[in-house]
C-alpha cells in the first residue's frame, strides 16, 4: 500500500471552503461561517469559498454537477491545501457521477467533512490511495472560543503529528443556536466501552471509516472500491471507525451484515464506533447486540461511543493513515502515522 498524503497546509495558504451536499441557509450559519473565516483569517491563512456555500433549496446547495464543478476547481487552484465542506446533508451523492478522480490524483489535496461528506471522503481515499479528513465541518471553526477539537483539527493539518485524547464531556443533545458562535453544549461525561471483553484494548491498522447511514449507499455502486482497497491493506490491517446518524437496530444488523458480506471487513484490525445520533431499539436490541451480532464471529475488539461523528466534540480521523488507539476505563487516545 502506498498512500498519498497531501501537503499540509502553512500559513499563507488558502482553505477552500464548498457545500458538496446542503448549504447555510439560517441567519445563525451565515453567522457563524462568517466567524469561521475571520478566525482562520487572523491566523494567518486566505479564505476561497465557492459560490453555493450560502445556498440551500430543498437540501442542495445546487445541483449535483454545479456542486462537483465547484469542488473540482477548488481541486485544480494550486494555492489551495485544504476543501473543508460548508455543511452536511443527504444528497452529496449526486455530485458523484461529476467529480474527476483522475484529476484528484493528480492534485493531491486534504479534504475535510463529516456526516453526508463520507460520501467524497471515503471514495477518494477508497478509489485514489489518497488519504482524507473526516473532522468537523466549516461552520465549527466559527464557534468562539474554540473548542480543543477544533484547535486539534488545526494543528493536525498544519502538520504537526499529535496524540489526541478522549474527551471529557459531549453534547448528548441538540440545541439550537442563539448567537451561531455558540460552543458545544457539552453536558454527559465520556466514557469509551469495550464490549468484546477486553479491560485495555490497543489497536493499530490502516483507519477507514465514516457515516454508515452514507456508506450503505455506496456498497456495490461503481464507486465501491473498497473490497480492493483493503486488500491493499492486509500488511498493517484496517482500524475501522464508524458512526450512524438514523440507522435503528434492525437497519444496523442488516447495513453491518451487508458490509461484511460484500468483503469490507477483510483484514479488519477491529472496530470503533461513535455514538449515535438517533438510535431506536426496535424489537429491545441494543447498540452493543446489533453490532456484535454481526461483527462478533470476526473475532477482534470492538469499542462504542467513541469521540467520533455526530455527537460532538469529535476526533479528527485521517483515511489511509495508520491509526493507534488505546482504551481503557472509559479513556482513550489515538496516535496518527502518516506513511
């Protein structure tokens, strides 16, 4: 496996920011988009953001293509280092038929989002060996202050190879903004579960992961690479790391199931999943039994309501990397290896 890591971005150097699924469209986005930009702007890097970024017409930004044709010339801007997507969605699959692998190969660029966005973060690095970013989208950069999330996102993409660690408290809700500058309401405690019987569990593999609401779209389209892609993998084994946004316990059972059955989990290292967003026990299934229902004959750890997705503070996981992880009593850390 050789990965392609994109050059990190240094001061002076310009954030493209695009909406590839749903724009800003409520006064309180605009608002804090616009923070987003002044705080990346005093420290010290440029601003690009594409035409549709402050538009929303029934879950777009645009269409399928405009939206494409915006992310590609961000792709082809030489000065740009770093496409962080304005906002997630449901619809980033119809840019796809649009967007020019090719040319992403031979512009190698980090692309950064989380949620919708797996739709282009998984399937970049999945059909171009090209690591990406599922982090945060643009309008948390607007939060002020920063949360340590935020600033971890930053500083990992100006380079600098850090060891995040589990957070102390997440926002288990959600809650509407008043200002749009408004931080994460962060009022339960963290605590990372390993349900496959192990009291530390330490993983290490290639990380690859995303929404699973997202990825079950794309499994078995042209676009699914990702049978060969981890077969690439089998030196180092792949750090699977997954969240969902709506799935209930029956889809969960059959999404997992289908991932397994159509080769995705070949060389899996083991599991880490993010807390849901919304999750509903249908027939009295927990989370833990609907995973382990399908991953547990495979055999290696499994670790729940991970710092991961939707309900924040998150992690910022880089696709393609090698990704070391630690969890114990509720805490957890993740190193990243960019090789």
């Amino acid at each position: 496996m050789i990965m392609i890591y994109p050059a990190f971005i240094q001061k002076g150097g310009t954030i493209g920011i695009t909406a590839l699924s749903d724009g800003n469209k409520r006064d309180t986005d605009i608002i804090r988009l616009d923070s987003g930009k002044r705080q990346l702007s005093l420290k010290g890097y440029k601003l690009l953001e594409t035409a549709h970024v402050r538009s929303s017409i029934k879950g777009r930004s645009s269409d399928g293509k405009t939206r494409a044709e915006e992310f590609m010339k961000l792709i082809k801007e030489e000065e740009v280092r770093w496409i962080i997507s304005a906002k997630g969605g449901d619809y980033l699959m119809e840019m796809l038929p649009f967007v020019d692998f090719n040319q992403i190969s031979l512009n190698p660029t980090w692309i950064q989002g989380y949620s919708d966005n797996t739709g282009i973060t998984f399937t970049v690095t999945t059909n171009c060996n090209m690591a990406t970013v599922y982090g945060c989208n643009f309008n948390d950069f607007g939060m002020e202050p920063w949360h340590k999330a935020i600033e971890n996102n930053l500083t990992i993409l100006e380079g600098n190879n850090i060891v995040q660690t589990s957070f102390d408290f997440y926002e288990d809700g959600f809650y509407d903004r008043i200002t749009g500058l408004e931080s994460y309401h962060t009022d339960k405690e963290v605590y990372w579960k390993n349900i496959t019987g192990q009291e530390e569990i330490n993983l290490n593999g290639r990380l690859l992961g995303g929404c699973l609401d997202v990825l079950l779209n794309l499994v078995g389209t042209k676009y699914d690479k990702t049978a060969c892609f981890v077969e690439k993998c089998k030196e180092h084994g792949v750090v699977w790391y997954l969240e969902s946004f709506s799935l209930n316990s029956e889809a969960l059972t059959r999404g997992l199931w289908q991932l397994r059955e159509a080769g995705w989990f070949q060389n899996a290292k083991g599991f880490v999943f993010g807390r849901p967003a919304f999750y509903d026990e249908q027939g009295e299934i927990s989370y833990k039994e609907a995973v382990l229902s399908v991953l547990g004959e495979l055999e290696v750890p499994v670790i729940l309501e991970a710092d991961i997705g939707h309900k924040a503070p998150a992690m910022t996981m880089i696709n393609g990397a090698l990704g070391f992880i630690s969890c114990k009593d509720g805490k957890a850390s993740l190193r990243m290896e960019l090789r």
